[in-house]
C-alpha cells in the first residue's frame, strides 16, 4: 500500500496508487503462469543459467524473456547469480513440473483466465456461473469436448492435491478401514496416495466416465486387484458397503442443495461404523484476503459453487443425516472434516 506523509507529519494512503497495485495483480499472476508454462523451474532444477540459455531452450525472444525474468526476481520467484545469470529462490523450485508447476500454467490457460472476464454479468440474478457465460457449457462439460484443456485441468489438479492427498494419507488414522470409496476423486490422486501408504486398503474410484477413461490405466496398472473403477455420475445410485467414503475437494464444486443431496447419496454408501472424510479449505471469521476467500470467488466463478465456514459445514451435515465429529489441519490451506452418519 502507498503512502505519502501529509500535514503534521501524518501518513495518508495514496488510493489511487492502492488501486494500482491491485490490479497489478493481473501482471504477477500471468508472470508466474508464463514462468511455470515454459518450464523456467524445470531448467533451473540443476543449477543456474544465463538469460541466453533460457531463451535457447524455450525458444523465446532474448529481449522479452529477459523483461519477464527480471519480473519474477522481484516476485521472489527468481534470484540473480551473477550479471545475467538466473537461479530458482524457494518460490521457484514450487514452480516444477513435480510440484505445482501444472497449476501455475493452468492459471494462465483459456479455462481459467477466461472466465473470469464475466465476473461482474455472473453476480447477477439468474446468471449462470462466469465459465458457462465464456464458453456456452459448464466446466466439465467443456472438458469433455476439449481433450487439451482436459489434460491441462488434470495436471493442475493433480498438482493441487498431491500435497494434501500425502497430507491426509499420513494424519488420519486409516489402521481400522479396509474399504474406501472416493467419490469425484478426479484421476485419483487422494485414493493413489492412501492405496500406496495402506498396503491393507482397497479403494473404489466414483467418477465420469471421460475421467475415468484418462486416469483408469496408469490406475489398474498400479494397484490391480486393490482398485475398482466406476465410470458414473456421483449423483446416481453409489456402490455400498464401505466403511469410509472419502470427498476430497468436491463439495465445493456444488451449491447448498447439490452438496446436501450428494451427501445424502454418500450415506447409504456407509456401513455402520463407518465415516465420511470430507477435504475443503475453511472459511474464517472477517473479511481477509486470504486462500479461503480467493477459492470462493474461483468457485463461483468455475462452477457456480462455494467455499463454507465451520458451521455452514456443521448445518449441511446435519441436514444430510451427519454429525460433524472434527477437524484436523492437513496440508496447503486445506482442512479434513470427519463425519459420522447419524444412528
């Protein structure tokens, strides 16, 4: 936030300038995208190279990718290792191709950047949510016809959960459960990290048929006997008998009455005993910027969903035949809520 001093020596923001730097935004968040697009991290993982070897090696203009290299030194993204020489800063190494490098690039991709150009018509009454309005078709829809953009979103949410799906594999106590259904679960990535972690584990992967066409190999391949695959909609009848159910990043896709609904499909899926393990990011008291708030408005804006405070939580449990027994912290913003079905 800028500053100048006014009479008697008093600080005055300068709101204009304020106004600026926000929407500013915009230019960092592209810069990082773009860094992570050309693989910057990725050349950089084994040390240092010149401005000329990075242009060399992804083709770029030398003049323009030194105007975006300079950029990201003063995003921390970068450091300087001599005169024209470019190093990866912590910042940077999260930028690889094995970490959330596919996320970064993602955020830059027509899917993501796109939608959000229809922000303002989407907050009004009856609109349909930002990304429908850019593309004529819901989210997954739109993945489903463009097998580019499917593969763009599944390397970035991939990336987005693997630091949570390790996470989760480790701090819940899984020693009592043998079966584990999960429900949306993307290409995977939460029931790979349990399945390897928990040798005595079986797993049942709910998904669209399209996804599960995308990630079914690589899983059979894996796990064999261990994992089966159910190419459906989560809304239709759900497999039964598990003991846990598992929605990692899910529910936050879906309003209120879609989220209580898949909730109440989840339930007859749980044997007695059993326990539902749901994975979002909390919404805190007040009004801070924080990862919680910039995921709500990304939800309304993707899927016409929403992130939730604790007792939001506790109300759409309730509504659905849930108790909500606790919460533990898990990995990169993320929260796990355990669940117990009601009777």
């Amino acid at each position: 936030m800028s500053e100048s001093t006014g009479e008697g020596g008093v600080a005055r923001r300068d709101d204009a300038a304020h106004v600026l730097e926000l929407l500013g935004g915009r230019c960092r968040a592209q810069a990082v995208s773009a860094a992570a697009a050309l693989g910057l991290a990725d050349l950089l993982a084994e040390g240092p190279l010149t401005s000329d070897a990075l242009a060399d090696e992804t083709g770029c203009e030398p003049g323009a990718l030194r105007r975006l290299l300079a950029m990201l030194v003063g995003l921390d993204v970068l450091e300087r290792a001599g005169e024209d020489a470019y190093a990866l800063t912590g910042t940077g190494r999260m930028l690889h191709s094995t970490a959330l490098g596919p996320l970064a690039a993602f955020l830059g991709s027509p899917e993501w950047w796109t939608p959000w150009a229809h922000l303002a018509p989407a907050l009004r009454r009856g609109a349909r949510p930002a990304f429908e309005l850019a593309f004529g078709a819901g989210l997954y829809e739109h993945l489903a016809r463009s097998p580019e953009a499917a593969q763009r979103y599944d390397a970035a949410i991939d990336a987005f959960t693997a630091q949570v799906s390790q996470a989760l594999a480790s701090t819940y106590d899984f020693s009592k459960a043998r079966r584990v259904l999960d429900v949306g679960g993307g290409c995977g990535g939460a029931l790979r990290a349990l399945l390897a972690l928990h040798p005595h584990l079986h797993g049942e992967l709910v998904e669209l048929p399209e996804v599960i066409a995308r990630a079914g190999t690589a899983l059979r391949e894996e796990f064999g006997e261990r994992i089966v695959l159910t190419p459906q909609d989560y809304f239709d009848t759900l497999p039964a008998g598990f003991d846990t159910v598992l929605l990692a990043h899910v529910l936050h896709n879906l309003d209120d009455d879609r989220a209580g609904a898949l909730l109440r499909n989840v339930a007859r899926s749980l044997v007695s005993g059993g326990r539902l393990l749901v994975v979002e990011t909390l919404m805190l008291p007040g009004d801070r910027p924080d990862l919680a708030r910039m995921l709500d408005l990304e939800m309304l804006v993707l899927t016409g969903g929403r992130e939730r405070r604790k007792p939001e939580w506790r109300r759409l449990f309730g509504d659905a035949g849930f108790d909500l027994e606790r919460t533990l912290p898990v990995a990169a913003g993320s929260s796990l809520l355990v669940a117990a079905p009601r009777g």
